[in-house]
C-alpha cells in the first residue's frame, strides 16, 4: 500500500497521520496485504459466510421503552454541551 | 506494584475481592480501555458481571491495565508487557480478574505465572458494559489461581442477560467437572510450528493422557481471516469516537471536520490507526470480496471443521508460543477457539503451559481435565 493510498483510507475514517506514522502504517499495510493474498488459497466455492456463530435465535425482550441512564448522566461526558445537547463547532457559514 | 498492573485501585477490606480490566464498565468510575480516547470517560452504566460478582459478596479490588481496547495488534511488543490481569492475580492484589482476551494475551501469559485463564463459550457471559472491539469475538474470561475458584467465579457472572441479546437463553450455570476418561486430539502441523519449550510442555500432557494426532484445517491463514474481521469490526466499533459524545477532544480544530479529524488522530495509538485503515481497506468495494467475504467463509469452513474434530475427541491441546515470535503470526494460535466462539483454558504445565479447546458449551469437559490433570499431579 503506497502512501497515496494510506492517505485515501486516513480520509475515510477521519484521521490525518503525522509522516512517521504514515510511513509505519504503509509498510505494515503493504506487508499484510500481502498476508491476505494467501487467502486465495483455499477454496470457498459455494460456501456460505458465516457471519455469527451463535447458532439460535436471539432472545427478544418486551416492546417496552426501557431508559438505562439520564440525560444527564450522557452529557456528563460530553466535553461541549448547551442546554441539554451536545455542541459542536458551526457546521454552516 | 499496583501502580505497575493497576489503571485505578479500590479500597477493599477482604481478600475476597475482583479486578477488572478496565474496558469493562463500574458505574461512577474512570473506564479508559487504555486509550488516550477515554482517559477521562467516567461510566454512567455498570457492567452485568460487575452487578454479579458484587451480588455475590465480592469485592472491586481496582481496574487493571490493558493494551489500547484489548484489541489484537501486529506490533512487536504486546507479549513484550505482562497482562494487567495476570500481573494483579498473580501477586495476590486480588483473588481473580475478568479480561477480553481476544488477542490472546491472558490466554498465553497466565500459565507463565502459575495461573489458568478460563476463556468461555461465546454468548456465555454478557458484554453488556464492556467497552467493544470486536464485537462478534469479545467474551469476557477469568484469570485464578485455583481452577475450582475460576468455575465458582464463571458461574457466578455466567447467564442470560437481557441487556445483551447474544446471551444464550439459559439464565444460570453451574459448572461440575465431567468424568474421564477423555478422547484428546493433538494437532500436528501446529506442533511443528511451535517453539521448543511450548511445544515440550504440549507433548508431555498429551502423552500422558494418550492424545491422537490430527492435522488442525486453514492453521496457515488463521492470522489473515483473525486479523482481516478484527479489523472490520474494530474499525466499525472506533467509528463512534469522535470528539462530540465523550472522551477526549483536541484543542486544535477550527471546524467539525477538524475535529473529528485531530481528535482521532491525537486519540488512537498507532496499532489502533493501522486496524482501523485496515479495517477501512479490507471494508472497500475493490477488496469486500476478496478479504472480508472470503475470511467469513473461511470462518464457516473453520467453524465446521471444529464441528467434526469434536465428534472424534472432547478436547484438543494446543500450543501457547510458536516459533516465529511476531504476534501477527502468534495470533493463529488463539483464533481458533476465538473465531468458532469455543470455550478453552489456559493451564499451568510444565515451563510454558498450554491451552485445552472443547466444543461450544463444554466447559465442563475442559474443567474435568483441568481437575484430573490437577489430582494426578500433572
């Protein structure tokens, strides 16, 4: 994986990599993809793919509202928040 | 010394008290996951294990160290450090500790210390107030000095819960140890892969119990399908952090973007960045099909294979070390039991010890060998 394509994937999932880090991030990507190509090796025709392993249906609970914490106790974390929301920077000009 | 395996320490007045590694939730109290992410996250929830074990007259003796989300990584040096868990179980600061272990630290380092590590059936115990990394493999375990004790502490935390909907439906276990003798399988092809001192520490328990040879199937792609649906999920599970909700936030933004951007980039360790572009990559339209579809199918083919093998023998051993030390490789080893959901224990053996794997549900297979190695001086 070349730097341009690291860069490509940083903006995807909201990063912005200082150049060491970029640099250590292609080299382990370049390494493991090529790890994944072995992949190809094994036949999977016609199977399926498994996407769990619990094999039974999962337990549903009343269709009640049920509410684990406050407000308050949400926001409490927030680092920004104003009059019961979470704030963030101005997203229109 | 508390400093060394402890995050935070609690007050505790008896020895019978738990630690928790801290991804896993106390209400009230700081839960980093070892992340600069959540350095300052306190939980509004507490964990269902947590409200069991307190139930049950126990006390939180403290939250114990973790690498960054317990997350499986390919850096050189996560069995570099000794595991949180392992480290305060084995000092005594606690009498067992709770862990994630889905890369496998606990499962690896807890014999070295004279400890078992009891990982369970996934869908045993729930994960309701553990922070998540990989969400369709987290399953909480425990460390013990003392096998009966870590069955005693299982069944305590161990049923149905109706804030985890992938609990199985039964509301409560009590774990016996089932009777010999037992039909044990040793897999050749990862014995040649092992290092010396594990692979001696393997030959002799399966000598004395008479163990049968078999070849353990797609052994040599276990780290790529491990990896490549970690790596899926952790990035899924990370997306959440952002800066907005909770955690940490940067100081250096001057739009929204910004600071999602520098909060996140600020926030993660480097192995965290790679899984999650990782994750990104393996997720994307030119490489879904060659990667992720291809290792869930290589899990079904896995998760069969296990199907058969525990039709010939209730238990298999396994190393804990291989020969090449890069823990990217490393990673095969605890795959296995961690992709099919299986139960399996980390036992005292020998210099290194080593790990049993049963068939789902069958902990007490795994804890009646443990018992029987235990009384016959093994």
């Amino acid at each position: 994986m070349d730097l341009k394509t690291v860069m490509e994937y940083e903006a995807m999932v909201k990063f912005n990599l200082p150049g060491s880090e970029r640099e250590w991030i292609a080299e382990k990507a370049s390494m493991l993809e090529e790890s994944f190509n072995e992949l190809s090796k094994v036949d999977t025709d016609g199977v399926e793919p498994l996407v769990s392993v619990l094999n039974f249906n999962s337990a549903l609970r009343e269709d009640v509202s049920v509410r684990l914490v406050s407000r308050d106790e949400i926001l409490a974390n927030s680092p920004d928040q104003y009059d019961g929301y979470f704030q963030v920077p101005r997203t229109i000009e | 010394m508390d400093r060394e395996f402890f995050a935070s320490r609690y007050e505790t007045k008896t020895d019978n008290s738990f630690a928790l590694d801290d991804n896993i939730m106390v209400r009230g109290g700081l839960t980093t996951a070892g992340s600069k992410m959540l350095q300052n996250f306190v939980s509004p929830l507490q964990a269902t294990v947590v409200d069991r074990l307190l139930d049950a007259g126990m006390e939180l003796a403290g939250k114990t160290k973790i690498d960054e989300l317990a997350i499986p990584t390919v850096s050189e040096d996560i069995f570099a450090t000794l595991s949180g868990a392992a480290g305060a179980v084995s000092e005594g600061l606690c009498r067992i500790a709770l862990c994630n272990d889905v890369s496998g630290k606990n499962r690896r380092q807890a014999p070295a210390k004279g400890l078992y590590y009891i990982h369970p059936t996934y869908g045993t115990v729930s994960r309701f107030g553990l922070v998540p990394a990989v969400s369709s493999m987290d399953q909480l375990g425990v460390v013990c000095r003392d096998i009966d004790d870590g069955f005693n502490v299982l069944g305590i935390i161990a049923g149905h819960d109706e804030k985890d909907f992938t609990t199985f439906p039964e509301k409560s276990y009590s774990y016996a140890p089932k009777e010999g003798p037992f039909r044990i399988g040793i897999p050749v092809n990862v014995m040649e892969a092992a290092d010396e001192e594990s692979g001696n520490s393997v030959n002799e328990f399966a000598g004395r119990l008479g163990a049968e040879k078999f070849e353990l199937k797609y052994f040599e792609v276990l780290p790529q399908v491990m990896y490549i649906l970690s790596c899926a999920e952790i990035g899924n599970n990370t997306s959440r952090y952002d800066g907005i909700k909770f955690g940490y936030r940067t100081e250096n933004y001057s739009g929204l973007n910004d600071l999602y951007t520098n909060t996140r980039t600020e926030g993660f360790r480097p192995d965290m960045k790679l899984a999650t572009i990782i994750g990104a990559f393996v997720l994307s339209k030119k490489n879904y099909e060659a990667y992720y579809l291809k290792s869930m199918k290589i899990r079904r083919l896995l998760r069969e294979h296990a199907d058969e093998l525990f039709s010939r023998f209730d238990a298999v051993v396994m190393p804990l070390r291989l020969k090449d030390p890069e823990p990217y490789r490393n990673m095969a080893l605890y795959a296995f039991a961690t992709l099919c959901g299986l139960p399996s224990v980390s036992i005292p053996f020998g210099s290194c010890g080593l790990q049993l794997i049963a068939q789902a549900r069958n902990e007490n297979i795994l804890y009646g060998i443990c018992k029987g190695a235990v009384k016959d001086g093994i």
